[in-house]
C-alpha cells in the first residue's frame, strides 16, 4: 500500500498498538499529550508512517509553515507516524500510532494501520480519547470507555473506568474497533472527560490516562513530571477559583451534578464567559517569567 511508508521492520514480541488521533478526537489536545509522553519517556523509535495526501483536505487543516526574514524554512503536513517500542524487561512490546483523524477516505486509511496490525499480529489495540464534558477540575478526572470484545469489559471495569452510553457522530476510533471486530482482533477505547471551561490543555486529565493505560499494559514509566504539571494546573485554578465567587458556584454546581448524576444544563452564556475567563488567566500564567509568579518576592 503506497501510503504506507515503512522505513523499517523491528522485530517486535507479540505487540499491542496503542493509538492517539489529534483532531476532534482530542479535546483539549489531551489524549495525543498522554502518548506523546509515553513516547518520550519509553525512547520508542519511529519505524512507519502514512503519507497524508490522500486523506486530508488541506484547506480545512492547512499545513503548518515557518517563515523567516522571507525565507521558507519548511512546511509541515499533517503526521501519521508509527514508533516501536522493545519491552527491556521481557514482557510484551509497544506500537504507538500518533495519528491525525482523517477528512476522507477512512477505511482506506484505517487499511494502512491494520497493515501494520497485521504484520505484527497485533492480539489488542488500545485508543485513547478525549471529550469536552461538563465534569468539574476539582473531583478526580472522569473516564469512559467501549469495546469491541465483552470479554474486554472485566478488565476495564476492575480498573474502575466508566462504560459509555452514546448514539450520535462518531470518530474514527469506532470506526476503528468495528472493523478489528470482524478481524478478530480486540480493541479498546479509553477516553478523558476535560471540563468544558478548561481547553487549554489539561494535564490533570492526560494523569488519568496515562495512570490506567500503563495498568492496563502493564508497563511501567515515569509519571513524575505530569504529576507536577497536573499539580500546578490545578493550584493556578484554585487560585484563580479564589478571586472569583461566580466560578466557584460553577464548579460547585458542577461537583453536585456528578455526584447526583443529574446532569442539568447550565446557562451556555455563563459557561462561555466563564470559560473564556478561566483560558485568559491559564495563559498569562503559562507565559509569566519564571519567579514573577503569584505571591513571588
């Protein structure tokens, strides 16, 4: 398949894939985060990729260029690349698919991945998500998931992972798992639910997945810098919480509504003001000078 392109084969013991899709698949840009972490912290090395042409409409996404002193430094595409990992301790090794959903052409495109499935007989792929959702940042990040296997479902459970209830559009993940299903090969999808008025990266969110990913792989790998990162996420909300009263009956409204699961709808004037508010602050924050922080000096 030409828009495979394979750089090499490494030889892999009985592989999982794990799989990320930036897009609308990746709400708050968390789920191709908790890869690209595991990625770096693993050293996976990149063996394939899918060339993007095919499948994407470039004026929706366009390509992504530097220009300096009017001169063209380069132009980057859209990526689909493939990394593998060798497990140093024996166990089972890793596939991670860091992928960009595609505007056309799915099962073609989803023929290129299970090419590589194939190649390795890839016994489970596991994909994660992220949603915007109207959980507060003050509980414990929610988490939801499906399968295409019910034999799936006791594992994910013990793990205390939600099991979703959902008709409507779809992303290429189910795409994804329904066709693995009539090839045999189990899937699972596991997805982040990112406050609604948080969307500017939530680390707090990428933890939790990356938390039961590596349970359910049984891999272990360094977690210490997202845990600072979803540490001092959440100390800056808290301050901000602290300077305003109406943010903090938000989210209190919003604590009561997921532990009653009642689910009423706010005002989305209000939970669009505030979540603008909440974005401003997050980013003079992201952008302070080192040691010019709140309460410095």
């Amino acid at each position: 398949m030409a828009e495979l392109q394979v750089e090499n084969w490494p030889d892999l013991k009985d592989p999982w894939l794990v799989a990320a899709f930036d897009g609308w698949p990746n709400a708050g840009g968390v789920s191709i985060q908790a890869l690209q972490y595991l990625r770096d912290k693993l050293g996976a090395a990149k063996f394939a990729q899918i060339a993007p042409a095919e499948f994407y409409g470039f004026a929706v996404l366009r390509p992504i260029t530097v220009i300096k002193e009017g001169l063209v430094k380069g132009v980057k595409f859209p990526t689909n690349d493939f990394y593998a990992w060798k497990n140093p301790a024996g166990g089972r090794d890793l596939i991670l698919f860091l992928g960009t959903e595609p505007h056309l052409r799915w099962l073609q495109y989803l023929d290129c991945v299970f090419q590589v499935i194939s190649q390795f007989q890839v016994g489970r792929t596991i994909s994660l998500g992220s949603t915007f959702d109207k959980v507060p940042h003050t509980m414990e990040p929610r988490l939801s998931s499906s399968v295409n296997d019910p034999a799936i479902i006791p594992e994910v459970k013990a793990l205390g992972i939600g099991q979703t209830d959902y008709m409507g559009p779809c992303s290429i993940h189910t795409v994804m798992q329904e066709t693995l299903k009539e090839r045999h090969v189990q899937s699972l999808s596991l997805w982040g639910h990112v406050p609604h008025y948080l969307q500017v990266g939530n680390p707090q969110v990428t933890l939790a997945l990356l938390t039961k990913l590596l349970h359910l792989l049984a891999v272990e790998a360094d977690l210490t810098e997202i845990r600072r990162s979803s540490q001092e996420f959440r100390d800056m909300l808290n301050q901000f919480m602290a300077q305003k009263a109406e943010l903090q009956e938000y989210v209190r409204t919003l604590e009561e509504e997921a532990l009653s699961e009642r689910g009423q709808e706010g005002s989305p004037e209000r939970a669009e003001r505030l979540m603008r508010e909440v974005e401003d602050f997050l980013r003079r924050e992201q952008h302070r000078p080192e040691g010019d922080g709140p309460g410095a000096g």
